[in-house]
C-alpha cells in the first residue's frame, strides 16, 4: 500500500485529547519489568461511564476505598511505565490497588490511553505492603521466588542512577532513583542500604530493587572466626609508602602482605595478612616467630586471610648460661597447651644487652627453628633479675675467641698511616706524583750503540757488550 496526499499535521491534531481527569480505576495486571522506563504490559479497568466510580447516592470524591465501586469497572486500558505519575513508584502497583489517571484519546493508535497514572489511597496501600518488596500475587502465572533482602553500601552515585556495592556478591548492582524508597537527593557514597536483587527481563542481568537506607552497622562485608588459632610467621610484611590503611572490606590483593602458616592435623594452610590485620602495627611479627590470629572470611570472594594478628609472649626463667652469661637456655610453661617449652636466648636480644643470670626471669616471644621442638627467644625483657653473689669469682670465657666486653662493646677499626703520616687516603693525595716522574725521566740521557750481531758467537754467550755502552754521568741530573 502507498501513502497519498500526505500532508504536515498540526500539533494540535496529534497531541493527545484529555477526556477525563481523576478517573478511578483498579489495577488488573501489574507491570511486567523492574525498571520504571522499561516497564509494559500493565492493565487497569475503569467504569466507561462518565462519573460513576462511587458508590450510589454519593457525589462528592470518594475518601477511602470502601467508597470506590470496583464492581462497576468494566473497561479495560493498557498501561506502561511511561505513563506512570513521576512520584508513582512502580513496586506499589500491585495487582488490586486503586489508581488514579487521566484518562485520554490517542491520534496515533486511535485509542484511549491512560496517562499520569498514581496511587488512589497511598497511606492505606503503604499499610498493607509494609515490609514488602513488591505484588502480592503475580497475575502473569509466574512461579514467585522468595525473595530475601541484601544489605550492601552506596559505591557510585549518578544522574537518576547508581551503583550498590554488595556484602554477599562480587560485583557491583545497579539501581534505578525510581527503586529508592527514599529521597534520591539524600542518596550519597557510603549510605548503608538493603534492597532486592531481581533479574532484569529485557538484558537478563540483576539489578537492585525495593532499595532502602539500612541502619549503620548493617553492611558486613567479612566474618570473623573469634576462635584465635596459632601459627607461624612465613613472610614478613613490608610496609611501603603509598598504601593506607582501609577497614571498609575493599581491595586487598593490591596492598603489601605477609604470610601466615597455620597447621592443623599434619596439613599447613597459608594465610595473607595486611597491615590492618595487626592490632598493633608497631608488633610486626618476623619471620618464624609464633604468633595468635583470628580467621576473615570475606562474604564477597570466600577468600580467607589473618586478622587481629599479635606475636605471643612467654614467660619463663634461665635456667643454664655459658660463656659468662652471653647465652642460655631458658624454659616456660606454655598458657596455652600446659606444655613445658625450652628456648636458646641470646644476649643480644635482650633490652639493654643485659648479662645472663640463672634464674632470671624473661618475658619473650618465640622463633621457630629448623626442627619442630627448636626455638629461639626474641625481643627478650628482664622482668625480675636473680640475685648476684658479689664476692663470686667470675668464670673464665669458655670461647676463646671472643668475650663478654668484645661483644658488646662495638666492632674496632685500625685506620692505616701513610709513609708520610697521614692517615688514611684522603682525596687528592698522590697529586703531581705522575708529571714528577716524567719530568725526571726525561733528564735521564742515555747514548748507547746500535746493536751489531757478531757473527761466530754462539747463543749462550752475553749479546751485549758492557764496553758499548757508554752513560754520560754529567747529563744525568740528581733526582735527589
């Protein structure tokens, strides 16, 4: 078919006619889609006669729904998104609920359409729905999922939308100003909130719905095992500038971490840790020392990794020392397992490189050794000194090679003289020596004759005859 006579209309002639405004109707099949823009397929009936929605005998607008005669609504109109009042928001028509709209005539489709479409009574649908998510009954015969809310935290906000970063998912929802129950002007980075995550029909992808502000506290990224468990320090944290500290359960494969090694039942398992993983980032424990920590489990990933990481401290008493007190044995009585536990300490780790006593007590950590009954006593303390006998004789060195006072007392260095007497090789000794030297080589003057094999001489005789040679002994100048 083709067109003919085809002529510019007017705008009056294709603007929609409003035939009636305030029309009451009754919502007979809810929207399909979760977004307000995309929504379609909803469906409202309406009574066709002019000004008849109350009740009988009654003129005036009704002010409740008991007033409203949904009985006499007959007519059928088709309804979508776009048609919707801006303050309607599209969880609250659900299948059932009184509607108000203006009812007009379509040039284009030659049809009534309904338009600015909005809750009737929304105080009393608000009590009915309270707590609720959405319709009460799907009219499309779709299996209706149970819906569980989520809680999470504004990450982005945006022009009429935004992004919801979630406690339990990996990824980031998007959601619509139209699904916020609350003023989108109060909307900002950082709000707790709990919404709805429902599967968007035209791009299959999930989307935040019913999004509300949650009480602060709500979004839990992580949990926390608060069981402590013991392991050992595999790799020490190196801190490095340009990373800060963060709690908000964001990123952490990007900042430095140490490792843990924990060991239950014959199997080690590793664990990462940060620096906000120490209560006290002062104490970051080395490698091998033994340390208590918590376990993290992050709700997003599943991954795991060390929290409230603190080195554990003994105490115990000396109860052998050797070479005059420069290193002992000392034993503990582990809190933890009862157990009784042996340790080598040295005198250079304890505070002020004290000396040894038997019977001193220590307040130390641990270094696990090679073997997995050896230890070695770190960042020792003197808690209480045993008493010294001052009329004791003290004992001799028993390492001949070095004792008590060399140990302690700094490494000693013998700087070297020159022939001269200075010391050392400061800069620019040494200058001139070179051109001192070929001048006095050049005023060495010596005459000497052209070699001439003699023919008849044998190899083992002397080539050189000393008669030939003749040295000016007046050229020659004193070097002295």
């Amino acid at each position: 078919m083709n067109a003919f006579d085809v002529q510019k209309c007017e705008d009056d002639e294709v603007k929609p006619r409003v035939e009636r405004e305030d029309t009451f109707g009754c919502v007979s099949r809810t929207l399909r889609g979760k977004m307000k823009r995309d929504a379609y397929g909803g469906r409202l009936v309406y009574n066709a006669d002019n000004g008849d929605e109350v009740g009988e005998g009654s003129t005036a607008a009704p002010e409740g729904e008991s007033q409203v005669d949904v009985e006499a609504m007959k007519t059928e109109i088709e309804f979508s998104g776009a048609d919707l009042d801006d303050a309607c928001r599209l969880s609250k028509l659900h299948q059932g609920v009184l509607v108000r709209f203006t009812l007009s005539y379509d040039p284009y489709s030659r049809a009534m359409r309904a338009t600015n479409v909005r809750e009737a009574f929304p105080q009393a649908n608000d009590k009915k729905t309270e707590g609720g998510v959405g319709a009460e009954s799907d009219d499309w015969k779709r299996d209706k999922p149970v819906v569980e809310e989520e809680f999470g935290v504004i990450s982005v906000i945006k022009s009429g939308y935004g992004f919801i970063k979630c406690c339990s998912r990996s990824k980031d929802l998007f959601f619509h100003f139209s699904e916020l129950a609350e003023d989108a002007d109060s909307a900002k980075p950082g709000q707790e909130v709990r919404f709805v995550a429902t599967e968007e029909p035209r791009r299959g992808q999930l989307v935040a719905t019913s999004v509300r502000y949650a009480p602060k506290g709500s979004a839990v990224f992580a949990t926390v095992d608060e069981r402590p468990v013991r392991g050992i320090c595999k790799t020490k944290l190196m801190f490095s500038k340009g990373f800060s500290s963060s709690r908000d359960g964001g990123d952490r494969s990007s900042k430095p971490h140490g490792v843990l090694e924990l060991t239950r039942s014959g199997e080690a398992k590793e664990y990462k840790f940060t620096r906000d993983g120490l209560l006290d980032a002062r104490n970051n424990p080395r490698e091998g020392e033994v340390v208590q920590f918590c376990v993290r489990t992050d709700k997003r990933t599943q991954h795991e990794s060390a929290c409230k990481i603190e080195i554990m401290r003994f105490t115990g008493k000396v109860t052998s020392t050797k070479s005059d007190g420069l290193y002992g044995f000392v034993e503990h009585v582990d809190q933890g397992t009862g157990e009784v536990g042996k340790a080598f300490v040295h005198g250079a780790e304890i505070e002020g490189q004290a000396r040894l006593n038997v019977g001193d007590e220590l307040e130390y950590a641990l270094q696990a050794g090679r073997k997995s009954d050896e230890y070695t006593a770190k960042r020792v303390k003197i808690v209480v000194a045993a008493p010294v006998d001052a009329n004791a004789i003290p004992s001799r060195s028993e390492s001949p090679r070095m004792n008590r006072e060399s140990q302690f007392s700094g490494s000693q260095f013998k700087i070297t003289k020159g022939p001269d007497g200075t010391r050392g090789f400061e800069m620019g000794r040494g200058k001139g020596l070179a051109e001192k030297a070929a001048a006095l080589m050049s005023q060495l003057k010596i005459d000497a004759c052209v070699f001439v094999p003699v023919a008849g001489v044998s190899s083992s005789a002397s080539l050189v005859d000393a008669d030939a040679v003749h040295i000016d002994e007046s050229a020659v100048a004193d070097a002295a």
